[in-house]
C-alpha cells in the first residue's frame, strides 16, 4: 500500500502534466484486485474520464500513455515488500 505524503511533504506537480495528474487521481480509487492485491486500473473507468479531458486524439494517446506510467508505478509501489 502506498505511503501517504507527509504533511510538510510538497509534492510539486509540473504545468504539463497536471491534466494526466489529475485523471490519476479521479481514478485513484478504481483498481482491480484480487488475492495478491491491485492488479492494475479498472480502464472501463479511466477511458470516459480521457474522452472528456482529451482535445484530440493525440492529446487522448498521451493521457493514457501518462495514466498507464503512473499506473505501472503505483502498482511497483504497492507491491514492495
């Protein structure tokens, strides 16, 4: 499980990646599970908020892409032993 941010903890969030930054976080609590944990993002979940964020089909490729590292990265998080 990932550790939450200390409270003097700055987490600095840069202008380009704030709309894939916030996309995660909408989908922060739709995770598919089963008995070792988080298997990855429910994507039934994750595709509607991209059609919506998404200016064109370029920018809806790079949000997922960004939402799928930052995926990718939870998920090494959560299973750290």
């Amino acid at each position: 499980m990932l550790a939450p941010l200390a409270a003097a903890e700055i987490l600095e969030i840069w202008p380009e990646n704030w709309k894939s930054w916030r996309l995660f976080c909408q989908v922060s609590s739709q995770w598919r599970t089963g008995m070792g944990g988080a298997t990855g993002l429910c994507y039934e979940a994750v595709y509607p908020l991209i059609d919506r964020a998404a200016d064109n089909p370029d920018e809806w490729d790079d949000l997922f892409e960004d939402v799928a590292t930052m995926e990718r990265a939870a998920l090494t998080a959560m299973h750290e032993t």
